[in-house]
C-alpha cells in the first residue's frame, strides 16, 4: 500500500518537474517512450530520494511494538499497594470527613477502582472505598517499592521439612519445621530450587522450594466489621487464656512474660524492654520473680530439670540446636501449644507456634 503511493507520489513529482530530468524538454516530452522511458524516469527519480521500501508487515510489526506494554512489574497493574508505617483509613467518599469504612494496613494491596488527583477509590477483601492517593504507591513504583522492601514468607506446605545448610539435599539437616509455620524469606540467593529462610535468630538455612510457598505476604483491608470481629476474637482467646491458667507461679511468670511482647531483640543483651537474646529473655523473666538461670540457653538446659516433651507446662523451657548441634535457642513455653521468645533482630519478642522449630529438650524451673 505504502509502495504504490510512493510511486505515485513520484511520478506527479517527475510529471510536475521534467525540467529536473536531462534529456525531456516538456510534459508532452514525458509521455513520450521514444526519448525517455517513463518506466526509467521514475526509477531515476525515486532512487534520487533515497526512499526505503518499507512491506506492510514491517509497518504492523512496527506498530505492535511501539504498543506493547513497557511495565516492568506487570502483576502490579491496575493495582495499589499502602504507603504507610501501621495503617491508613478508607473512607465510604472521597473526603476526611467521610465516615471510616475501613483500613488498609502497611503492605496492604488493593485493586484499583477509579483513580483521581487526590483520592483513589480502591477495592481490597470485602472493602471498598477512597485513600488519599497520599498513601499510596501504583503500578510500577509499587512493584519496585515491594521488590526492595516488603519482606517475602515461606509458609511451609508439608507435614515436615528439613531446614538444610546449604543449597544441597546432602547437606547438614540443621533442624526440622513444621507444615502451617511461616518463615522469612532471605532474598540474596534463594532461586528456583532453593529457599533461603530464617528460622529465628539462631537458624537460617535452605529448604526445598517445592514444599514451601512463596509470597510478598501482602495484607488487605479490613472492614470496620472485620477489625470489630478481629478485637473480639482477641478479647475472647484472652479471656480463655486466662480462665485455663491458675494462679500457680508458672501462669504468673508467662503472664508477666507476655507484657514485653514487641520488645527489640539484642544479641547478648538481657533487658526485657531495650534489648534481650533469647537466653537473657528467659533469665530476666525469672529473675523477676527470685530464680536465678545461668546466662546461656546452653547452660540453663544443662542446669536445670529436664522434663519430657509431651509433659510440659506454662513456664517450662523449651531448647534447641544450633548449626553446630549444640544448644542455641531457648524459648518458655506459655500454654495452647504457643511458645514465647526473643526470636531475632527482625521479629524482637514473638509468640510462635510450638512446631515453628523442633525442640531438642524441655526443662522446667518452677514445681508444684
């Protein structure tokens, strides 16, 4: 299509301006094969031009390429993610004074609706409504935003998993995890195969790839409903904490454990509110109450009365290996199958399931 224009457009070019061609003298001149080929004068005058023929399909070609998407974190189109250190508000219209439908807490991910110059309308779980665009990150600059900081989790989806040294089935089984616990994600070189996860301030090793699954852990918005029925559930699952506990002085001592929930992990430190290990957390929880336990989680488990694991009680201590096999971690455990910890650098003072490690042996410091 694009050729036979071309030529067109040349020969009412030659046509127009035959004096530009040696040899022909008039219009009459032009049409006349037997001084000039007509055939001969536009192929002069067209290679004079230095025009590139260019084939339909190259032109298609051209025009998909020019169209096609140049976002470089495609799963993030069209959606959101929150810019905020704890939560921002979702108001039911695009106004500070709009009644509060909902929250869209930090690394909260939402679809967008209907984008503006100042507020978004977003849709994220059950909830839909206006953020200000304030606290929000699109597209693009989402996806890199998560990319280089939102942590990633491991949520283990075996019965369970050996935690490995290093990128190699033969390697050191360093402990064993168990299905349902989620660990963080060290994004330096786990790849296809492997999983680089932290267990806890301890342990850190490779797990299959294939038993685990992957994810940015983002949240979603929470309904006004959702928060009021989460604070409830809260109330309640205290409230049956409570009412299981005696008032022996093993619940007193997870009771007063639990208030340093939160609390920032230091290595080597043993303050319950500016920083404690694991080993001085369990010290300086006893030490409030008159007992005095050795300094290293190695030395409390080899001080103290070993009890089995299937008999442990609020306030006992619960130990676990290191990569060299030894004693490295303590946690004391505080009923329901829970146990409470200064885990790591990242998570501080946590509670975690009782399987999200294996223990190695239980004591007990405190008996009836």
């Amino acid at each position: 299509m694009r050729k036979t224009y071309i030529a067109r457009t040349a020969f009412m070019a030659v046509a127009s301006l035959g004096l530009l061609i040696p040899g022909i003298d008039s219009k009459a001149d032009v049409l006349d094969e037997s001084k000039v080929s007509i055939t001969y004068a536009l192929d002069q005058y067209v290679a004079s031009l230095n025009i590139v023929e260019v084939k339909e399909e190259e032109v298609e070609s051209q025009e998909t390429e020019e169209e096609a998407p140049t976002c470089r974190y495609p799963e993030f189109e069209g959606k959101c993610l929150a810019y905020v250190d704890e939560a921002v508000n979702v108001r039911e219209e695009p106004d500070e004074e709009a009644e509060r439908v909902g929250s869209l807490p930090i690394h909260g991910i939402a679809l967008v609706v209907e984008k503006g110059d100042t507020w978004t309308k977003i849709e994220s779980g059950i909830t839909m409504g206006y953020v200000r665009n304030d606290f929000l990150l699109f597209g693009d600059t989402a996806g890199a935003y998560a990319e280089e900081t939102c942590p990633k989790k491991a949520k283990i989806n075996t019965e369970t998993l050996y935690v490995r040294a290093a990128q190699d089935e033969g390697s050191d089984c360093l402990t064993m995890v168990g299905e349902g616990e989620s660990y963080e994600v060290i994004q330096d070189d786990s790849d296809d195969e492997w999983v680089h996860i932290r267990v806890d301030s301890d342990i850190e090793g490779y797990v299959s790839a294939e038993y685990v699954d992957v994810s940015y852990g983002f949240s979603h918005a929470l309904s006004v409903a959702e928060e009021e029925e989460i604070r409830k559930a809260e109330q309640e699952a205290e409230a049956a904490r409570l009412a299981e506990m005696t008032s022996t002085k093993r619940q007193e001592v997870v009771n007063y454990a639990l208030q340093f929930l939160g609390n920032p992990y230091v290595y080597g430190g043993t303050s319950l509110t500016n920083g404690t290990d694991c080993s001085g957390f369990t010290m300086s929880v006893y030490a409030h109450f008159g007992y005095g336990l050795p300094r290293t989680a190695a030395q409390q488990m080899e001080g103290l009365t070993n009890v089995s694991l299937d008999s442990i009680q609020p306030g006992d201590l619960l130990f676990y290996r290191d990569k060299s096999g030894g004693v490295g971690h303590v946690t004391m455990y505080i009923g329901g199958g829970q146990v409470v910890h200064a885990s790591s650098s990242t998570t501080g003072i946590i509670i975690s399931g009782l399987g999200y490690r294996t223990p190695c042996g239980a004591a007990r410091v405190i008996w009836d």
